[in-house]
C-alpha cells in the first residue's frame, strides 16, 4: 500500500499544507511557492506544474500569480483532497492528539486568502516520470520534496526540460532522504563516496541538469515541520535549488 494513499498522512498533510505551524518554522508549501513568485519576477508567468503536489498548498498559492496552474500527484487520495477543496472550498480533516484522540479540523480557502487563486488551479493524478504529451510549454516547474521520492530520479531529471518553455525555471526543493523502498541505490545520484570523493545528491542533481540548465541561485535551506500527533513531530531542513533552461 503507498503511504501517500492513507487516511493517516492524508490528515498530516492537510494539516502540514494548510494548518497551524509549530515551533516557529512557517508554512513550507507556501514559502517554496514565495520563492517561486520571487525567481519568476519580470518573466512571463502563464503556466506552472507543481509535481508531487499532495494536498496542494503550492498549487494554490502559484495561482496568486499565475494564469493557470497544474497540479499533479500520483496519490489519488491526495489529488481528490486538493480537487474537493478547490471545488467546495473547504474540507474537513482529522487532526490526531493521541491514539483514537483528535479534532475534526476545518480548512477554508477563503480565510487562507486562496479563494480567487482556485480559480486558476486544476489537481490531476499522474506519474512525474510518465507525464503526459500535455503537460509541456511550462514557465515554473515545481518539485517540492519529490525526487527522494522517485524509482529513478536520474531519469526524471534528465527529461523534466522537455516539459519547460525555453528561459523556463525549475525549481527543486528536497531533504534528499534517500530511502531504498523508494530508490534502490543503484539509481541513486549522490549520497555515497566514489572513488574516495563524497559526492552529494546536488552534485548529482548538478550534473545532470548541467546539460539543459543553469543553476539561477546558491541552494537554500528551507525548513518545516509536519505533526504527526500531539507530542510528534518531524523537523526537517529541505534544500532548494533553482535552474533555468538555457538549452
Ligand atoms: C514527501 S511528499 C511531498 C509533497 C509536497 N510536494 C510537499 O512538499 O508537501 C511526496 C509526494 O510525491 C508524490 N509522489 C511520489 N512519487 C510520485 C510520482 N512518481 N509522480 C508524482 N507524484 C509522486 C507522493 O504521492 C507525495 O504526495
């Protein structure tokens, strides 16, 4: 069963995208989309993708500024969450205190400011590294913690720029966690010693962009939380690198 279909990460989800924060560390799905709004300042802005979009916190807010915004994932439980909430407005999830202990907890596009911004986002299940012929011509390209997700990032990398309108921005955000039940070791493109030289996943992420894109920024922490229940919580400092294809 993927995780990403369950009723339990469904409600942390709802709850990281568009609930409290804790600790002091901001909402992460709306921060890396600020970031976005920020690299994009004076180019055309018409369409972005946000892939691995979950629940769709950054799809929405890209809509802010955006003509019009995909959102894809390839849990259909999160994509149908994402679309009812577009739809109604609003949607219920349960927020877990402890065992079968927890609060119903309303969220509502119109309070979060995103109400005109639905307007302009449309959530679709799909594999980021199986898009369709659709999805092409691009300006932004978001990957928010995704590639550490993904069977095979190297191949994904190496396609994503076909997806992009020429000068369009890429913009990958991840703690590179590196885990085999999602990547087995062999497609992994950095975290392990060669030839007795470290070499990290954005050394990796480096070289195989390198052929389609220029690296806009140095990379940048951007840290968040996600509550799994009242006394757990999972911190965790992502780093995101920006690229714009030049080829
Ligand atoms: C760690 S979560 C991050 C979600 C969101 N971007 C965020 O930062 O909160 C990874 C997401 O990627 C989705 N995902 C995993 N593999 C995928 C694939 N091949 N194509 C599209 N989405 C995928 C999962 O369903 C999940 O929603």
């Amino acid at each position: 069963m993927n995780v990403y279909e369950t009723d339990e990460l469904l409600g942390q989800y709802l709850g990281f995208h568009f609930g409290e924060s804790y600790f002091g560390v901001g909402n992460y799905p709306a921060r890396c989309a600020g970031i976005c709004q920020e690299l994009m300042a004076g180019r055309d802005k018409r369409k972005a993708l946000d892939l691995g979009c979950a629940v769709g916190r950054t799809t929405f807010e890209l809509g802010r500024v955006f003509e019009q915004v995909v959102g894809v994932d390839l849990s259909k439980s999160f994509v149908d969450a994402a679309h009812n909430l577009k739809q109604d407005g609003e949607i219920d999830y349960f927020r877990r205190d402890e065992g079968e202990l927890g609060t119903r907890v309303t969220v509502s596009l119109d309070e979060l400011g995103l109400a005109r911004a639905a307007e302009r986002v449309s959530f679709t299940t799909g594999d980021a590294c199986q898009l369709g012929e659709e999805h092409r011509d691009y300006d932004l390209i978001f990957a928010g913690n995704l590639i550490d997700r993904l069977q095979d990032p190297g191949l994904f990398l190496g396609d994503i720029h076909r997806r992009l309108a020429d000068g369009g921005t890429l913009v990958i955000s991840s703690p590179y966690t590196l885990m085999e039940e999602f990547t087995p070791r062999a497609n992994w493109i950095g975290g392990f010693e060669r030839n007795g030289q470290q070499r990290t996943v954005l050394d990796g992420l480096r070289e195989v962009l390198s052929h389609h894109f220029e690296e806009l920024q140095p990379p940048q922490d951007v840290p968040f939380v996600i509550r799994e229940t009242r006394r757990k919580f999972q911190h965790t400092i992502a780093e995101l690198s920006a690229w714009r294809r030049v080829r």
